[in-house]
C-alpha cells in the first residue's frame, strides 16, 4: 500500500495538516507503508504561495517521506510521484516476499519419525510379558 499525502501550496493550512493525516496513518496503517509527501500547484506565482518548497521538503525529512511539487494544472511532476510510489511498493513488496523465503529456507525443520516407536510395537505381541 501507498500514500499521498497532498497540500496546497497556496494554503498553509492544508499544509499543516499534513501532521494530523500522519497521525491518522500511524494508528491506521501498517508501519511499513509507503508514503510520499506532494505539494500541489507549483504553478501559482511566488506572491501566492504559502508555503515555500523548503519548508516541505523540510517536513518530508521529518517524517521519512519522498517530496514533490507538482501542477495538476500543466501535468508538472504528477506522472514521477505516481511511478516513485509504485516503485516504492513494488519494491518494499520484493524484500519482504525475499525476507520469508529467506526465513522459511533458514530455519530447517526438524522432521521426526515414529518409525521406531512403531517397530518396539510390532516387537511386543500378545504373548510378550513386557
């Protein structure tokens, strides 16, 4: 699984949000799940803009997050964050599927036989006194 976790650039508080939807992930979401953080409408003029591309990358570096500006506007970064994230996955997907076979050839089982419990039986007939 996947997450964008997507604010406005134009609006600090959609930006500070960002906090509140992360804490709702954490009680929510396994802990291994994949997370990108997006601010969006990078094509708003700078005199617009509330919050500054730092002070998101920023917040990404806080939680562990990749960081993109895009534009749904005129398609700017949209199409890498979607191919990042699935990147992501696929390959948080391929280490833990590794990580069990890994596990499951490591630890040898331990195959036991009744075999000589059942040849000491065979042994005993209805005319031993054992």
């Amino acid at each position: 699984m996947g997450i964008l976790l997507v604010y406005d650039v134009t609006d600090e508080a959609s930006f500070n949000n960002i906090r509140n939807w992360m804490r709702n992930i954490e009680q929510h979401a396994s802990d291994n799940v994949n997370k990108v953080l997006v601010g969006n409408k990078s094509d708003m003029a700078d005199e617009k803009r509330a919050v500054a591309y730092a002070k998101g990358q920023a917040l990404a570096d806080e939680y562990g997050m990749r960081f993109f500006e895009t534009s749904a506007k005129d398609n700017t970064h949209v199409e890498e964050v979607f191919t990042s994230i699935a990147k992501d996955v696929m390959q948080r997907l391929q280490r833990e599927q590794a990580d069990q076979q890994q596990v499951s050839t490591s630890s040898p089982l331990k195959l036991t036989s009744n075999l000589d419990k059942t040849k000491q039986r065979r042994k005993k007939s209805c005319c031993d006194s054992s």
